[in-house]
C-alpha cells in the first residue's frame, strides 16, 4: 500500500515516513503544496497525510483541487490547526480524517490503516481469504490461524491482494502501489515475488490471468 506524505517540516517528515515504511507502507514525501498537488493528481496512493500549513499551495487549495479533479483518495488532514472552524473547513474541502499536532506516530498509522481498509470495502479490521488472514489494526498476517513470515516487500504485495481478492490486479497496478516513486520498477522481479508467495499461502492462490494481471483466490 502506497502513501503521500504532504510536509514540509523535514524533521517531522522523516519522522512519519520511516514510521510508516516500517509498518510496511511504501511512501512517497511532498515537501509543498504544489509538489502534492501534483503528485496526488497523477499517482496511484492508497491515501494521504496532508499538511495543511504547506509552502506555495496550502493544504485546503491541494485538497479541493484533488476533489475537484475526482481524485478519491482518502486524506488524512496532520496539522497544528485544531480549532473548530480549521476542522470543519478540513472536512468541507474535502477531508477523511483530522488529527492534530502533537500526535503519537502510532495513531497515524492506526488511522491510516483503517482509511485504506475502508476505502477498499472492509468494514472488519480483519481481512480473510481462505486461510490467510491480515489483521489491518497491526499489519500481521496469519496462514492457518499462525503468523507468516514475509518479507517487507512481500508483504506490500500481499496486503495489496488481500485488499483485494478474487479482483484481477496488473502488473502495473500491483507495482504502482507497492513500489515508490522514485524506485525502478521491476515486473520480472515482482514475478519471483508473487511465485514465492504462492508457495508460502496454499492452498490459497495467486492466479496468473494471462494478459491481465494476477487475482487472489481462497484456493480449495
């Protein structure tokens, strides 16, 4: 699952950046407005962190802009801004959720974690297919009710699919949400990935669809 970080603080940036890419989150940073404009308008995320406060385009102007556009993406407004009236204007243009500095680095990734499940149609916190399990609320993945053991980037790839099962995903898809924006993407090596998690899940299964992608099946 792929997020922009929209902040211009570096400090705090690299803060909520690494927090995330350890909770297995591929993340890409705006520094300015205009940055996130752009990215958010163009990219593949899953969601965004948005700071209102932001350089050359404020937060709110990014925000209605993406909504304008009919960009979807659910947005996680971060900002020192915890008024009333700087909430309510958050929600109008456009916002998620709301959360105020100062924060716990947890609790964005609770929150964020908890948009990308819902935007993808789970009410549950946990999401199953056949035997394989992903508890959203701490990123942990389960095969037959005891934990499986993944690489960081294998479980990118499987936690995209599990947000999505029996859906067919392409290729370029799959690598638009697992891979950063400035990483090379490579289809072959996201082949070998996908096959050594077809080993470590059956019976659940990767199904190739040739010519389209691969889809996610309870398996028999």
């Amino acid at each position: 699952m792929k997020i922009l970080l929209a902040e211009d603080d570096a400090t705090l940036a690299t803060q909520v950046s690494r927090t995330l890419r350890e909770a297995g989150f591929a993340v890409d940073v705006a520094v300015d407005g205009e940055e996130a404009a752009h990215l958010g308008g163009t990219g593949f995320y899953d969601a965004a962190v948005l700071d209102l406060g932001l350089p050359v385009v404020d937060g709110l102007t990014v925000l209605r802009g993406w909504r304008g556009t009919g960009r979807s993406l659910p947005v996680l407004i971060l900002t020192a801004r915890d008024g009333w009236s700087d909430k309510v204007a958050g929600f109008r243009a456009g916002a998620d959720d709301y959360l105020t500095k100062p924060f716990r680095l947890e609790e964005v990734v609770l929150r964020l974690r908890a948009l990308v499940r819902r935007a993808a149609g789970h009410a549950a916190p946990v999401l199953r297919c056949g035997p394989l399990e992903l508890d959203t609320q701490v990123g942990a993945f389960a095969h037959h009710g005891l934990p499986l053991r993944l690489t960081a980037f294998e479980a990118r790839i499987l936690g995209y699919l599990l947000h999505h099962p029996g859906r067919v995903v392409s290729r370029t898809e799959l690598s638009e949400h697992v891979y950063e924006e400035d990483a090379e993407r490579d289809f072959n090596a996201l082949e070998v990935l996908v096959s050594r998690l077809r080993r470590k899940i059956a019976p659940a299964a990767i199904a190739t669809e040739r010519g389209q992608g691969w889809r996610l099946l309870p398996g028999a």
